[in-house]
C-alpha cells in the first residue's frame, strides 16, 4: 500500500501522486490546445485584412470601430462605427481594427476563475493536478503579481457590453446589403457563436454573485422572483463553465477561419445569394 508522505498526504516533489489514472493528459491536452488558439488568434488579429466576407465579419474584429477599405477583405468603412481608418494610428503598430478591441475579452478570459485553473495546472505546474505534486509549495492565492486576477469582477462588465455587437453582426449576416435578405453557413455560424459567448459570459461566476449570489435569502433580502429566476439560469451555466468556455474558444477560431477563407476566396459559402463573390470583403 502506498504510504502518505508530504502536504496533505500527497507524494512529494513535482508530478508526484499516488494517483495511478491518466492524470496528465487534461493539462497536456489544454496546454496543447490552449497555446494553439493563442498563437492563432495575434497572428489573425494582427491581420487587418481577410476579415470580411460578403455579409460576415469575423467576430475577431466585432464590434469594428475603424475599416481600412483599402485592405483586401476589409469590411466597408461604412460598417464601421468611426468610418475610415485614423490618421493619427502609429505607423509602427499593425493597422489592424481588432487591436481596438482585443483587450476586453483577453483581459475577461485570462482572468476568469476556469482559465486560472487551467494555465495554473497546464503552463505553472502549481499543482498540475489534483493531489499531484506542485512544483513549488509557494504558492500564495491570489496576493502580490497575481492580485490583478481580482479585476475579473470588472471586467465582466466590458463583456458584457460585447454581447449585442456579437448578436448584431450575427443578425446583420441574414442581410447583404444590396441584395437582400439570405442565410448562409456563415450566418449560422455567427448566431452560434454569440450564443455561446452568452453562455459562457452569463456563466461567470462574478456575474453569478451580481445576479444574485451576494444574497442569503431571496425572499427576505430583497431579492425577487425574476431574480432568482435569473440567478438559477446562472448557476445552471456556471455549472458548464468549462465546457462553454472551450466550446466558445472553438466556435470563434472556427468562424474566424471559415471567413477568412470565404474573403481569400478559397471555399465557397452554401447559402440563398448563390452565385454572389464573397471575395475582397464584406458589406
Ligand atoms: S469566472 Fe469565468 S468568465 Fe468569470
């Protein structure tokens, strides 16, 4: 029989455990994943260009503050809040609208009690499982570097506020301009992903805790009846936070990439516009 040793009873020394499953291919296999759709997504946001596609816009670059037209696969200018790219963007930096908004959902997501979790076991090692030895005994919760976590509770707010530009370019994409109502494979696949952004948004457990979570007692602490409703769809979300989390990560590469080779023109798009270009563009 193993004997106990170390903190807590667990073997000593890092990837030490009495644990005889597979423990290490969840941290392996999110590492693997995670680090792919990292490096995916600054080469994509750095792009500015191949980002639109007829009535699609990758939701990389939603909401789109500023468009250069004169990039290939760039949206219209007039699909962009600001019109025309500025004059007074620095020359060295990319010319790339998704810059504009990349903080907001970064800052949400690595700061997100399930990420933490993740790249706390799969890049830090600290520990890299349950009941597996750590790499160092020093880990001291959320304190010094990594107090800047607790800013989750606000970044909430600015994802939130994301969620109706995600609807409306989704919703937008049943429209070309020009030609009318249609649906695609793109169409679905943006409503798809803002519904899964919501999910795993409305999941959050600081949201939790605003909708309700802060409260004792419903009835007696002045909560009400939609808010508890509200409070339970919550928690049943929270409840699939890491599945929405990497099935929202997914979903968004997914229409990133189908529209990025729909506006380089190297698939086509089953949708009602048949025979229409989705080449150098969208509306
Ligand atoms: S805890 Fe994951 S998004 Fe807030």
């Amino acid at each position: 029989m193993a004997t106990a040793s170390g903190v807590g009873g667990h073997a000593d020394g890092f990837g030490a455990t009495h644990r005889t499953d597979n423990w290490w291919v969840g941290p392996v296999l999110s590492a693997t994943l995670f680090t792919s759709w990292v490096l995916y997504y600054t080469w994509a946001a750095l792009q500015g260009k191949y980002y639109a596609a007829g009535p699609y816009l990758s939701p990389f670059y939603a909401p789109l503050l500023f468009s250069d037209p004169t990039q290939p696969g760039s949206a219209a200018a007039a699909h962009a809040f600001f019109g025309t790219w500025p004059a007074w963007w620095p020359s060295f930096l990319p010319a790339s609208p998704a810059l504009f908004i990349a903080f907001f959902p970064g800052t949400f997501r690595m700061t997100c009690y399930y990420y933490r979790k993740m790249y706390y076991r799969s890049f830090f090692g600290m520990p890299p499982g349950c009941a597996v030895g750590p790499v160092s005994h020093n880990y001291s919760g959320e304190t010094g570097l990594l107090v800047i976590q607790n800013l989750h509770r606000y970044t909430v707010y600015f994802a939130l506020l994301l969620l109706p530009f995600l609807f409306w370019e989704a919703l937008s994409s049943f429209y070309w301009a020009g030609h009318g109502p249609g649906v695609g494979v793109g169409s679905v696949l943006l409503l798809v992903n803002a519904i899964l952004l919501s999910a795993y948004t409305l999941g959050c457990h600081a949201w939790r805790h605003l909708i309700g979570g802060r409260l004792n007692c419903f009835s007696c602490d002045g909560g009400a009846e939609a808010q508890h409703e509200a409070w339970t769809f919550t928690s049943w979300l929270n409840g699939r936070h890491l599945q929405f989390a990497w099935a929202s990560l997914g979903w968004i590469f997914v229409c990133d990439v189908y529209i990025r080779l729909l506006s380089m023109g190297l698939i086509p798009d089953l949708n009602t516009w048949q025979g229409l270009s989705y080449m150098n563009g969208g509306h």
